[in-house]
C-alpha cells in the first residue's frame, strides 16, 4: 500500500474526524494503531528511531 507524506503524518485527531465524517463510526486511539501497524506504518517510524539511538 503506498501512501502520500500527508497520509503518514495524519494526526490521531484527523483520522478520527474522518473516520467519523465518513462513516459516522467513533475511532479509538487503539484502534488506529494496531491498523497503522497492520500496514506498517509504526513500524518503519519505531525502526529508524531505533537504529538511529543505537548507533
């Protein structure tokens, strides 16, 4: 799945009014992240910070 720059720093706070305005369903911070880490987007954020403290 590829994603714009502007899809990958949406803020919980858009995702979750757009997700409201969309679909009129309440998006839970948990929610948005087990789907942001299902398509990898946690991930590739956590890695690079990772390698970046290691050295």
């Amino acid at each position: 799945m590829d994603l714009t720059a502007a899809e990958k720093k949406a803020s919980y706070e858009k995702i979750k009014a757009y997700v409201l305005k969309k679909l009129g369903l309440k998006a839970s911070n948990r929610y948005i992240a087990q789907v942001k880490r299902k398509c990898g987007i946690i991930y590739a954020w956590y890695n690079t910070r990772r390698m970046q403290q290691n050295g």
